[in-house]
C-alpha cells in the first residue's frame, strides 16, 4: 500500500481499477463504515510528508481462520499481527514512538497461510465488480480469495507542513543581576531571540538552569521569556528550541549569570519588653517596642497591633524605630514593624512579636501544658496561669486523650495510662465571670504496653534482728499474689553462701507498695545479699519472661554502712596490712633485681610472701567483715597501680636497667594485675560492686 502525495498516487495508476478507466475513482460506499466522501486518495501535495499515530484495514467478506496478517512500516518496522476476526474496519493498530515521524513510502501487507491450507498456490486475485468491489480494484491477497485479502487501508495522522527553519537561538540576561539577601532569593528574567529574527517565531522554547553541573531547574516548557528565583551564586541559564524537520536540528543557546549577594540585607527586626503588666479597670502602661534595619535606616517605619484570637486590628501608624503601645485588654496580641525596600528582592521587609497581656482580675495561661513522667505509665501534667488578682473559684479542667478526663482545684494532676502512644491532652481554665482560657500539649507513653511482664527493682531492702533478717523486693507493677508469696519463685544468697529458697509461708506480699518480703533467714549487720526472683506472674497474667536478681546489704558492721570497731577495724587494717606487704615486697625485689643484689631479692621475696599470706586469710575470714567502701578504696589505688604506674615503671625500668630490671616490672606488674582481679572477685562474692 502506498503512503504517498495524491499526485504521485494518481500518476502510478494505483486508483485505476480492472474496469475503471479515469481518476478519481469513485468514493467509498457509506456501508463501508467511512464519512460520506471518503475516496482512495494521498495527502496534500503541499505537505512535505505524513506523520502516521494509527491505521486499521478493511475486509469485505469473513476472513479465513488458517491466514494471518502483518503490517511492515516502509521504514522496516513490523508491527506485528493483525487480528481480523470478521469483515470490515479492524480495530486500529497504533504506532509505538520508534516508528519515526514522516513515514511516506509503500506499506506492506504480509498475508501468510497457515500449513494444510485449501489454496494451493499464491496469486493476486482480481475481484470483479458486483461481488463487493464497488471501487473496481484487485483484493490484496495472494492467495486468489476474497477472504484472504484486504480491500483498503486508512492512515490516520497529520499532514507535515513545510518547516520554517531558524540557524541560532540567543540568551540574554537581565542587565544589571539584582541581588539576593542573605537565605533569600532575587528574580533573574532572561530572553530568547532566533536568528534569523523573521516571523513566523518559534512557538515554544524549554529553559533549564543548572550550577556547578547541577540541575537547578530541568527543562520546562516556556516562552522567550523565562522568570525564577534564584539564591545568591553562579548559573549557567540554557534556552532549546525543537525544530525535529529541520536539518539544522534542535537549537540551544546558554548566558551565565552570576546573582550577587546584597550586602548588608534588605530587613527588620522587633523587640518588646520581656514581660507585660496585667490588665484591670485601666490600660496597661506604656509599653516600648524597638526596631533595628539593616541596613540601618532613619526611614518610618509602619507599626500595627493585631488581635491574635480575633484578627482584628487595634492600630496601624506611622513612627520611628520606637513605638509606644498601651494595652486596652489582656489577651494575646501580635505587633508588627514593617519598612518599605525599594531596591531589594522584596519591596517590603516585616518582623513580629507576640504579646501576652495577663488580666488582673482573671487568670491568663501564658503557655502551653507541660507533662514530665512519674513512671512508665503514670504521668504528672501541669499549667503555669497567672491567678487572678481577686478572690475567685477557679477550676482545671484536664483532657487526657484516652478517653477520660478530670476536674480539679489545682494547676497539676496526675493521669496513669494504660497503653503506649501518643495522647493529645488539654486544660481548661475556668473561673467565674471570665473567658475559658485553654493550653494544650502532648504526652508520650512508651514502656507501658498492656500486657507486660513485671519486674523487680534491681535493688532490695534488709532490715536485720537478733541473728535473723527480713529481705524486701518491690515490683513496678501489681502482680498476682499467689505468685509473688511462691517460695520458689525466690533463691536467696547472703553474705556470698549457698543459694537458699525460702521456706514455705516465709514469704509475704504488699499489694498496696507491690512489695514481696522474705523472712526467716540468717542474715547479719554487713552481710551482702542477693535475690534471685523468677516466674512471678503479674496481676494481668503475664509472667516474667527471665530471672532477675536483686542486691542490697544488710544495715550495720561489715560490707554495708555500720561502724568502726571489732572485726570491721581489725578486717580492714588486715586487708590494708597486707596491700602495704604486698607493694613493698614487689618495690624491694625490683630494686634488687635491678641492682644485682641478692640479699635484697630474698627480703623482697619475704615481705611479699607475707603480704600474700595475710591477703588469703582476709579472703577466707574477713572479707565479710570489711565495708565495701573500704575494698572499694584498695580496688581504686589498685586499679590506679595496674594502668597508670605499672606501665610508666615497667617501661623506665627496662631502659635504664636493662631487659632483667625490666622483666621484674613487668612480673611485679602482673602480679598486681592478679591481686586487683581477685580482689574484685572477693568483693562480688559478699555483695559489693566493685566501681572502679
């Protein structure tokens, strides 16, 4: 099928068929589906080519169900199958983009038989009138039949008119750049001129502006007149006119402009007294407002007051950077300084403050709710409200955001919710013969989802009696009291013993304070204890899901606070003793070693061998006895030795006495390291925490 001007398509003799002598032929009969006037026929020959978006072919009769047909573009692009189910107009077959724009040429219609077909051989088949043809014109169709065949095709498109073309496109841009104020931003116009600059001009131009290789604004679609805001820097501003059928091709054109800083900016700033006096039976006193320009200026500025609630307008007026306002009314207003620029970016510059005007006969809120957590789930809300300056009933009014709300006399109350999440909560303040005044504000719960497990505070309490004591653990939630009075639940450990369950109906519980209390064991002033608490189950059936110990110590002598004297002074002067023997021993074997004199080796191998020896009977016997605060101190100056003076010795030693000095250092030094640990191991083992 040709695609072709209607002259090209008449001189081929392609509109002549087997018995139509002239041109034109006659035009489509309307049971064909086609507009009255419809003929075969090309396009205009003023058109310098045909852009094709869809076509679809025509059959007069049934087609046969073994053929199938293909479209091929002149260019070479099949389109791939056509369905024909049935005579007539096929549904349209549309061109996807890669088809190209002018696609004037010879169509083909490929018709391919299926294997077994009744026809035998190919042929074009002419089809003579009265049978369908009313045009007189063979079928296309190469296998002689009618219903193999196709009788027309139609292209639906658009005629391409002869292109003005243009060789150049041009930007200029705008003379002088204003500039930008600092964080703010100037507006650039540029223009777009073609050359040569004869009508008809351009219908369309694309901008993008780009700086530094990054894209500022993308290509968009405009007219020779581009407008953007643009910050203080340099920019590189493009203009693109598509001309596709020209054989010049896309057009670009480019300016640099660079949009200078304003130095200083164009703008104003208000200040206002840090407080306000309230308002009674008579206007406040004046009050000063300032301004400061930059650049500074003599100029008026505009001064106007607002009502914040209402938006109205209390006063506008003209004065100089000091304004001077008296309060008629307590309420909350916004007063505004606003100074004409010419000049700069914005023609005007502005700057607000908000008041608070206090009233002296109702309460005012000044600001909003403020929430701080009591516990996980509970939380304590408060309002600062400047009281009324006589005497009147004034109520609180709480919304908590779940659904439940109280009334109370005070400014603060105190809400326990039941679930995490975020709850919007509010307080109105009532007092009689005056305006609801409201804050608002927010509370987040997170740690008190419904359901948890309980948990036992990681510190306990002992209270101590003649050679027995009772050991306290408080939970942060209720739990069930059958579980918490379990003995099994509990593995007591005092004074660094045997774990010990408590026996049965020793064990009590508080659901006032949550607390569980263990008594019946042996338990001394000093003596360390812990408490392993399992599998208590809490008062909304959720079990602990793992064990947790807590650890206190008993009041008195020993390794909680007591006194000074018996054991506790002879257990602490042993443990010193013996870090004394200890330190000298190690100093004197060093120096011995690093001298080459043996007699000394041996007295610092005694001394230290004796230090050693009392160290082990304080373990084995006084340790329990000794305050944790005195083992936390020869923990500390140990730990104090083993990083910080261990090195600094080992390292002079080895220079200065040479590698045998050195390697004695470096073994007093680990034998140091060897008696902090065990010391810390001691310390846990009775029920103190080693801090250092």
């Amino acid at each position: 099928m040709p695609l072709v001007p209607k002259p090209k398509l008449e001189a081929a003799g392609w509109t002549v068929g087997p018995t139509h002598a002239g041109t034109p032929p006659p035009e489509w009969p309307a049971t064909f589906g086609v507009p009255t006037g419809t003929f075969d026929e090309g396009y205009d020959p003023g058109a310098v080519g045909f852009r094709v978006r869809q076509l679809r072919v025509f059959l007069d009769g049934n087609p046969g169900t073994d053929f199938t047909f293909e479209i091929v573009t002149p260019t070479g692009l099949n389109l791939g199958v056509v369905t024909l189910a049935k005579k007539g107009w096929s549904p349209y077959v549309v061109l996807p983009a890669a088809a190209g724009g002018d696609l004037t040429g010879i169509w083909t219609i490929v018709v391919d038989r299926a294997v077994g077909s009744s026809t035998a051989a190919p042929g074009l088949f002419p089809q003579l009138p009265g049978q369908g043809n009313a045009v007189n014109e063979p079928y296309v169709s190469p296998y002689g039949d009618r219903f193999e065949g196709i009788l027309g095709v139609e292209f639906d498109g658009e005629e391409i008119p002869p292109a003005q073309c243009w060789d150049d496109v041009a930007v200029q841009a705008p003379a002088p750049v204003p500039c930008a104020p600092p964080g703010g931003t100037a507006p650039i116009t540029c223009t777009a001129s073609v050359a040569p600059a004869a009508p008809p001009y351009p219908r369309g131009y694309e901008w993008r502006v780009t700086s530094g290789g990054a894209v500022v604004v993308p290509w968009t679609a405009g007219s020779a007149m581009f407008a953007a805001n643009l910050g203080a820097g340099s920019y590189l501003i493009a203009a693109r006119v598509r001309q596709p059928d020209c054989p010049q091709g896309d057009l670009f054109g480019a300016v640099a402009v660079v949009v200078p800083d304003c130095d200083p900016p164009c703008g104003v700033r208000v200040t206002g007294p840090p407080s306000i006096p309230c308002v009674g039976g008579s206007p406040t006193p004046s009050q000063r407002f300032d301004a400061v320009t930059t650049p500074p200026s003599t100029s008026m500025l505009t001064w106007e007051v607002r009502d914040t609630v209402t938006g109205g307008v209390l006063t506008s007026t003209t004065s100089s950077n000091a304004f001077l306002y008296a309060f008629p009314q307590p309420g909350i207003f916004t007063v505004t300084a606003s100074l004409a620029t010419p000049g700069c970016p914005n023609p005007t510059a502005a700057d607000s403050v908000v008041v608070r005007v206090p009233s002296c006969t109702c309460p005012l809120v000044p600001g909003d709710v403020t929430v701080s957590p009591v516990s996980a789930c509970e939380w304590q809300l408060s309002v600062a409200v400047t009281p009324p300056g006589m005497p009147m009933a004034v109520s609180y009014h709480w919304t908590f955001g779940d659904g439940s709300s109280e009334t109370t006399s005070t400014p603060s109350v105190n809400h326990t919710y039941a679930s995490d999440g975020t709850f919007p909560v509010s307080v109105t303040v009532r007092a009689t013969g005056c305006a609801d005044a409201v804050a608002q504000g927010a509370v987040t719960v997170n740690g008190c989802v419904p359901g948890g497990a309980p948990m036992p505070a990681s510190s306990c309490t002992v209270t101590t009696g003649t050679g027995t004591g009772t050991i306290a653990v408080t939970f942060d939630q209720p739990v069930s009291p059958a579980s918490a009075t379990d003995p099994a639940n509990y593995s007591v450990v005092v004074a660094g013993g045997t774990p010990v369950t408590p026996t049965p109906g020793s064990v009590t519980y508080d659901p006032s304070t949550r607390t569980a209390t263990i008594s019946g064991l042996t338990v001394n002033p000093g003596d360390g204890v812990s408490v392993r608490v399992s599998a208590v189950m809490g008062a909304n059936g959720v079990a602990m899901p793992a064990p947790v110990t807590s650890t206190c110590s008993a009041p008195g002598p020993g390794p909680g606070p007591g006194g000074s004297s018996g054991p506790v002074s002879l257990c602490t002067a042993l443990l010193v003793t013996a870090m004394v023997l200890l330190l000298i021993g190690s100093i004197v074997t060093v120096i011995g070693v690093c001298t080459n004199v043996p007699w000394v080796i041996v007295v610092g191998a005694v001394v230290g061998g004796l230090g050693a020896v009392l160290f082990a009977l304080w373990a084995f016997l006084c340790a329990r006895f000794t305050p944790c605060s005195a083992m936390t101190f020869v923990h500390c100056v140990l730990f104090w030795i083993v990083t910080v003076i261990g090195p600094i010795v080992t390292i002079i030693a080895g220079l200065v006495g040479g590698l045998p000095c050195g390697v004695a250092a470096a073994a007093a030094w680990g034998g140091w390291g060897t008696i902090y640990a065990v010391l810390g191991k001691v310390m846990r083992g009775v029920g103190c925490t080693p801090t250092c």
